[in-house]
C-alpha cells in the first residue's frame, strides 16, 4: 500500500510540472502576440506622424434621371512634403487603404466603421507631382467620395490614405487619415415653391382679389411671380436650371370649372431661373407681367396655369416633380 501511494504522488508531481510547462509556453506566446500587435501600432502611429485631418469632410450622392452622382464639395486639403527638396522632381502616389481602419481603431480606441474597397479615393486621382527641388507638392491631399451605394447614409467614415513615393525621395509622412460624413439624397428634382400657395389639384394654387375699374383694368396687378426650389439641397458644383410655360388657352382653363381664361394681355419676361450651387433655392423667380391694359370681368375668376419644364440646356436641366410642377393663378375682381 506503501509503494501503490508513493507511485500515485509521482504522477500528481509529473502531471503539476507538465501544467506549469505549458502555461509558461501559452504565456511567453501570449506576451509575444502582444508585443508584434504593439510593434504594428507603434509603425502606424510613426508612419502617419500624428497627421490626423481633424475636420470631418461633407460628402453627397444623388441620382437624377436615374444617373448617380457622388461629389465631395465640402474639404481641406493636407500638403503632400518630403524631408528635403526632391533633387530630379518626384511623383507621390496616394491610395485609400481600407485595412488601416481596424489598426487606427485599436491605436486609438475608436469603433469606425468598416470601408468597402471601392467607395473612397483620393483627391487628383491619387497622383502629385513635385517639382525640381520642391519640398511638397502643388496640389492639396483630401479623401473624395467615389460610390456611396454601399455606405450608410449620414455617417462618419475612416478613410486611411497611404502614399508612396516613385524616387524615394522621403515622405514626411506616409499614412494620413480623413473623416468624412457622407450623405445619401436620393433622387435629386425641382418644384414649385410652395410659399403662400395652397396644394390644388396636383399642384398649387394661387388666388389673388383685386379691385378693378369701370374698364376692367386692375391698376394694383402688375406683375405674376413664382419661386423654384429643388427638394433637397444640391452640393455640386454647378448650378441648376428650371423653364416653365404659360397656358390660358380656353380648352385648357375650361376644364378646370367656372373659371374664365386670364386675358391674353401679358408677356412671360423670365421663363428660366437659376438655382445656384449649393442652395435649395431658385435665385430669382418666373415672372410674368401684366399688360395695364388687361381687362378682366368683375365678379368673376381668370385663370392661368404655369407650368415649370425642363431646362432646355441639358447640362443643367433638372426633372421635375409631376405633383409639384404647376401653380393655378387665380385671380378674381371685385
């Protein structure tokens, strides 16, 4: 019983010695991961040299006709430097590099959200030449938005830019990381813009009262206008156009009830009108004046409809909302 006890603590012993061997193995593997996980962050962390662009860039898609367009309006750029002048002139290439979001959020404790491959860029189409003995290049580094499909709408996105150099000529910084907001609008289109007007059969009505003379002149009508709008703000570059047109013709106002067609006494003096870039909108108005000799019958409604239409100058045509597009300009003398 003696030799049966002293053999069992022999392998309690062996089984002890073995446990602590492999925990010492699993910890020296741990400690080891640990510091090759450390070493990358500090690479990062050295390789970027602190440049993090602390404003968050504004980025939109829209769609008109169908056709998406993503445009980064709203930036600040960064100078692209070297440590020293480039002797012969060199080339710094800049690409979005999607794998730097997890290392930037371990580095500085942040949750930022995934990148696809294909959403992002870099400004200049990632290409910045620097001249003969230059020191940085003439051109701005920003992150611009390429495809938004795949990104959720308002918000805030990593986007890690690496650069390299053709010539080697020693970059300052190899790594700068931009934020940027991003915003989908979905299809872009213009209206009528509805202030004071009440909503009247798929459009808008505007109802005017006048006092008129014995001739049916109204001396205080002088003049018809109508603002545009778009239905969200545009951020492009550019500006929009929207026309409209004018009908009083009787087959069309005869449909519409006990309405008398608005005397063919004025002149359509702004048939186009020009929303700026980056506003909602129109900067002027459609503006139709009225001739002082137009006669209307007392106690009774004229009608005119106006109509907005596509601008004729494609480059910066719009569609257009069809419940939304056309104003009822009634106008009643007493």
């Amino acid at each position: 019983m003696l030799f049966s006890r002293n053999r069992s603590d022999i392998r309690f012993y062996k089984a002890i010695k073995n446990l602590i061997f492999y925990i010492s193995i699993f910890s020296i593997a741990l400690i080891a991961c640990k510091k090759d996980t450390n070493n990358d962050l500090d690479l990062l962390s050295s390789s970027s040299s602190g440049i993090i662009a602390s404003y968050v860039e504004n980025a939109s898609q829209y769609s008109v006709d169908s056709i998406e367009y993503n445009l980064t309006p709203d930036y600040i750029g960064i100078p692209i430097q070297l440590d020293k002048g480039a002797e012969d002139g060199d080339t710094v290439f800049a690409k979005v590099d999607p794998s730097l979001v997890e290392s930037y959020n371990k580095l500085y404790q942040e949750t930022n959200h995934s990148i696809p491959d294909s959403a992002f860029g870099a400004s200049h189409g990632g290409v910045f030449p620097i001249g003969k003995g230059a020191t940085q290049s003439k051109d701005s580094l920003y992150a611009i938005l390429k495809d938004a499909s795949n990104l959720v709408d308002s918000f805030v996105y990593l986007v890690p830019i690496r650069l390299s150099e053709k010539k080697s000529s020693g970059l300052k910084t190899s790594i700068v990381f931009f934020k940027m907001k991003v915003r989908k609008y979905g299809a872009l289109s213009a209206m009528v813009n509805p202030s004071n007007l009440i909503a009247y059969k798929g459009g808008y009505l505007m109802s005017e009262f006048f006092s008129s003379n014995a001739d049916g002149t109204v001396p205080e009508l002088t003049s018809i206008k109508i603002g545009v709008m778009l239905n969200q703000p545009f951020t492009g570059g550019h500006d929009l156009k929207v026309s409209a047109v004018v009908h009083n013709d009787d087959s069309t106002i005869q449909a519409f009830g006990n309405y008398l067609s608005f005397p063919n006494a004025f002149t359509v003096v702004k048939s186009e009108v020009v929303i700026p870039a980056g506003s909602l909108y129109s900067k002027d108005s459609i503006e139709i004046e009225v001739n002082s000799d137009a006669k209307f019958v007392k106690y009774k409604s004229t009608l005119m409809i106006v109509e907005l239409m596509e601008s004729q100058d494609k480059d910066y045509a719009i569609p257009l909302i069809e419940t939304k597009k056309k104003v009822y300009v009634s106008v009643f003398t007493y």
